[in-house]
C-alpha cells in the first residue's frame, strides 16, 4: 500500500513537529514516460533546480520507486503502484518502536516548548 500524505510536520499545540518516517520523492517532469512511468528521481530534503512534482511518502518508499507510477487521472496527478507490485516495508519491530517512540518524543518537546511559563 502506498500513501501520499500532504505534511511532512504534524502540529502539536500550534507547533510543526517532523513526522519521522515520511520523506520526500521529487520527479523531474522530464523524467517522466507518457506511461507515467519514471526512470530518475530524488528523496530527502534538497533543494530542487528543475521543475516537477513532489509527493511526501513513507521513508521505505523511495528505494522501491522502479515499483511506482504516476496516475494523471483526475485533478492532480497522484503517486501509485504498478499492477502487480508490492511495496515491502523492511522496518523491524524494533525500529518501529523506536521511531514511534521518537516521534513521541518530539511530540512532547512541541507540547513542553508551548507552554506558557509563569
């Protein structure tokens, strides 16, 4: 399953906290087939020079882009899997707890940074 989010930040207590687990894949326009199908693209946080279009997708996503299309159907074009494709998520238990934990984390320092001290 594959999911396109609109925020790499979620907010707590009207404070942006960074989302660990989301990421960012640009594609250039030009790399992309009359198929939807593309052959080059860019993850992370960088400045693009080119023109495209950028998705904010889980961070295991990336990696497994050749398994990916882009659908032009509807309004705006939307990230998707190729037919008989699956996207595998490596993540350990263990990591998952650890990322969940350190999203909490970063949850309760937004919470702690708002409050007003007396």
């Amino acid at each position: 399953m594959l999911n396109n989010y609109d925020s790499l930040n979620e907010m707590v207590d009207g404070a942006p906290v960074r989302i660990i687990g989301r990421t960012t894949i640009f594609i250039p326009y030009k790399a992309i087939k009359s198929d939807g199908t593309f052959d080059i693209c860019e993850f992370g946080d960088s400045v693009r020079s080119e023109l495209g279009l950028t998705f904010i997708v889980d961070r295991y996503v990336p990696e497994q882009y050749e398994k990916l299309y882009i659908d032009n159907e509807g309004f705006l074009p939307k990230l998707k899997v190729k037919d008989g494709e699956t996207l595998i998520n490596n993540e350990t238990d263990i990591e998952r707890e650890i990322r969940l934990k350190e999203q909490e984390l970063l949850q309760l320092k937004a919470q702690y940074s708002t409050v007003e001290v007396v």
